[in-house]
C-alpha cells in the first residue's frame, strides 16, 4: 500500500508534529505504518460515525491512536490522539482526496 500523511494549509503533517514531541513512540507508530504498507488492516476499527476514517489502535503506554483514510491502495494518515473524544478530522480532509 501507498502511504501518505496528511498536511495542514502549512504543510505541516500533525503526526510528525506530535512525534517530534513524543520521541519515544516514534518507534511504535512507524511499526504500525509499516504494518499498513505491508497490506495488513487488521488492527484498524472503521469508525461508524466518521464515514472512511479508520482508527489504528497501538497497546503502548496510555493507549495510542493513529487515525487514518483508505482510499484503494492508498493510505493517508491523518493524525494522533490519545483519546477519540478529543480528536476532529481536519475540516479540508476532502482536498486530499
């Protein structure tokens, strides 16, 4: 699969954002993106309320999320959050698309 990550107005990806401030789940994250590139979607929850987001779900620490779009062969990862609750898709998602 092709991995893409999605990027604000400022070309600023909000994973590596996060990433450069939380070094030590660097390792985690980019064992799950390579999991997706590899083919295999079996951890990531489709979620029923945000139609073609998916959730990556990563048992490490307090519990990591990295949050995601299929479309094809194509994947884009859009962002990270602890909590499900405290995380909005970005408004202009669709001009990725």
């Amino acid at each position: 699969m092709d991995i893409k990550y999605y990027t604000d107005e400022n070309d600023v990806s909000p994973l590596e954002k996060w990433l450069a401030k939380n070094r030590a789940a660097i390792p985690k994250v980019f064992t799950a993106v390579e999991r997706l590139r590899s083919g295999n979607t079996s951890s990531v929850k489709w979620l029923s309320g945000r139609p073609g987001i998916g959730e990556y779900k990563i048992n490490w620490g307090a519990g990591l999320r990295v949050y995601l779009m299929q479309d094809g062969d194509e994947i884009v990862i859009l962002s990270r959050t602890g909590k499900i609750t405290t995380w909005t898709p970005p408004k202009n998602i669709g001009l990725i698309i």
